[in-house]
C-alpha cells in the first residue's frame, strides 16, 4: 500500500480553511473538489483513482457542520426562488475533499439559474380496485 501524506493533507486542508475565512456571503466561487466514485462487478479490481473531480461553480451562501461528523460544509447556492433572495437549490461540500477553491473577479460572475416557482395545477384521478379473495 502506498503511504499516505498525511502533511500534504493538513497543508492542503489549512489552504482551504484560510480562503473560507475571508469568504463574504454571495461571492462568486468555483470549487473543485473530490466526489466519490464506485465501481459496479469488480470485486477483484481495486481501482487507483477513488475519486470524481469535480468543478462545482456559485455563491458562498454559508459553513455548515454536519452534526453527525462535526465535518464542515460549504454551502454553496447555485440555483435561486423567483423573489432573489432564497436559494432554491444549495450544494453542500464537506472542506476535507475540496481541492482548491477559485474566488473570481467580477467579470467571471455568471446569474445563477432562476426556479419558476408557479406549478400549474394538477389534476388526479384515484383508482381504487377492491380484490375478492376465497377464503376458505
């Protein structure tokens, strides 16, 4: 087995941690991180790569803990409610698998999607079939 780095970890993980502390709420950030991978009927083959790199772009909306773990999250927004101001949708990144994280200039800042909130009614029809069964 290979040797694990253990300093390269810390370094890369203090990196991280030195850049989210000066993150301000609604900064535009890209974040490449390391997502997780499988492997489907190889129960032999153990693959070198155990990870999905990852580029995951929008606003600094918060640091969460995850309570179970007490691992921090950065959670990013990246679609929004019609009114603006509401995330609709958030990515939540645990800090020990981000890789680098990207703070871009004003000109780089993309409009994050817009979910349309309006659901046009549905109409549902119930069927119900009763089974008869011969009870002996």
């Amino acid at each position: 087995m290979d040797e694990i780095n253990i300093n390269a970890i810390i370094e890369r993980i203090k990196n991280v941690i030195a850049i989210v502390k000066q993150l301000k709420k609604g900064e535009w950030i890209r974040v490449h991180w390391l997502d997780a991978s499988y492997a489907i009927n190889q129960p032999f083959y153990l693959p070198k790569i155990f990870s999905t790199p990852t580029i995951t772009e929008g606003r600094f909306w918060h640091l969460g803990i995850e309570p179970e773990t007490l691992e921090p999250h950065l959670i990013l927004a990246t679609e929004w409610r019609e009114d603006g101001n509401t995330p609709q949708r958030t990515d939540h990144i645990p800090l020990s698998c981000i890789v680098m994280i990207e703070r871009t200039n004003e000109m780089e800042k993309k409009p994050l999607k817009i979910a349309k909130t309006s659901i046009k009614p549905v109409h549902i029809k119930i069927v119900e079939r009763i089974k008869k069964v011969a009870v002996a």
